[in-house]
C-alpha cells in the first residue's frame, strides 16, 4: 500500500492534534504527518506539534490582505508537500470556494455539531438554546458552503436538562478525540469512498454511539 501524506491545519488549542497525533504513533498508520500548518503564529497546536518532532510551518493570515492571497500560499505549501488528505483539525478560517473545490475530496474537517444542525460557531450554545436531546460532532468532506459537504462520520452524545455549555462541550470533545483519528486511519487505508456526494466506511460504523 502506498503510504499517504497528510497535513493537518490547526489554528487554537489543539487538542484533536495531540488525540491524532497519539493514534499515530500507536496504531501505526501507513502514511506520514508531513506538516502541522498554522495561521496562528503562536497557537498551543504548535507547541503539540512541534514537541512531537512534526514539521510545522505558520501562514499567518494578518499579512494577507486578501482572502485567496492566504489561500494561494496555502495551496502552493500543500502541492509542495504532495499531500493526499489536508485534515483541518480547528482550523478556524474560511477558505474560498476555489481552494475547496482544488481539494475537494481530499479536505477534511470537524465540526462540533450534528451537521446539518448548527453549522458555525458557538454550537453548543446553540444546541442548548434549541432544546435538542442529542448532539454530537461531524466529520465531513469540505465543500464550498461553510460546515458543508458530504459527512464521513458522526458521534453522538445525550443532551442533559442541566448540561452547561461547557459541560456539552467537553462531553462532545471527548467524542471528537475519538472519531477524527478513527476517521484518518480509514482515509490513509483507502478505506473511505467518495461517491455520487455520499460517503460509505468500511469497516467503520456509520453512525457512532459512545
Ligand atoms: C473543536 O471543537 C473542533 O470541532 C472545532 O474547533 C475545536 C478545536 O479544538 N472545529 P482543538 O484545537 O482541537 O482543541
């Protein structure tokens, strides 16, 4: 099998970069982290990434007066390390459509909600404030919509009556540490397929309970 590239794009706290990299190390994926990206110059995921010994490289979106012009200097970092999977792991920016449509199939993101419920931020607030029993995390193929795109996979969690926004959200993470490298190691065993806007896992349940 031929190893895989990826690259993963943080930009805060890093803590689904800390879970993959440790799934990494474990589990032996056939493939190689060529590069942890930031647009945050000093973001703690740099600090994660470079104390695992991955190469990191900052893009800082300040310098860039232009959306596509960030997106440009992405892009050229990405084909330079001929990447497969482009993993945005907290990446908290918006690309522009033609950079996911360049990726498409290849961009992967998490979001922090049951898509199509709650795209954007502040999810779990939001979860609250509409009374849902059930919420979870997304991991998706990214399309030019924001928090859109053909899903891989889904973790849920029960809602309780007396959750705060950060309990939910930390009952939440705990499922997303799980799920985005469960998600990578089938994507660099080419198990995952892309077909027709609809994704199938072998090997890997569809809908995940935890
Ligand atoms: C996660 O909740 C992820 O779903 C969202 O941003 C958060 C990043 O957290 N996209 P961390 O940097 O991985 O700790």
């Amino acid at each position: 099998m031929n190893s895989k590239n990826i690259v993963i794009l943080v930009s805060g706290r890093g803590s689904n970069l800390h879970a993959i990299l440790k799934a990494y190390e474990r589990e032996r994926w056939p493939c190689k982290i060529a590069a942890v990206i930031s647009n945050r110059p000093n973001c703690s995921a740099l600090a994660i990434a470079k104390s695992a010994g991955i190469p990191t490289q900052v893009i800082d979106h300040a310098q860039y007066v232009d959306r596509k012009d960030f997106d440009a200097v992405l892009a050229e970092s990405l084909d330079a390390l001929a990447v497969d999977y482009v993993i945005l792991a907290g990446f908290m920016r918006i690309l522009t459509a033609s950079f996911v449509n360049r990726f498409y199939g290849r961009l992967v993101n998490i979001h922090p909600s049951l898509l199509p419920s709650f795209p954007g931020l502040a999810t779990h607030r939001a979860a609250l404030a509409a009374g849902v029993k059930v919420h979870g995390c997304t991991i998706h193929f990214v399309s030019a919509e924001v928090d859109s795109g053909p899903i891989i996979a889904q973790a849920s969690v029960p809602v309780f009556s007396d959750d705060t926004e950060e309990k939910l959200a930390a009952r939440v993470l705990a499922q997303e540490h799980q799920i985005l490298p469960a998600v990578i190691k089938a994507l660099v065993e080419n198990r995952v397929k892309l077909e027709q806007g609809r994704v199938t896992v072998e090997g890997m349940p569809e809908w995940v309970h935890l």
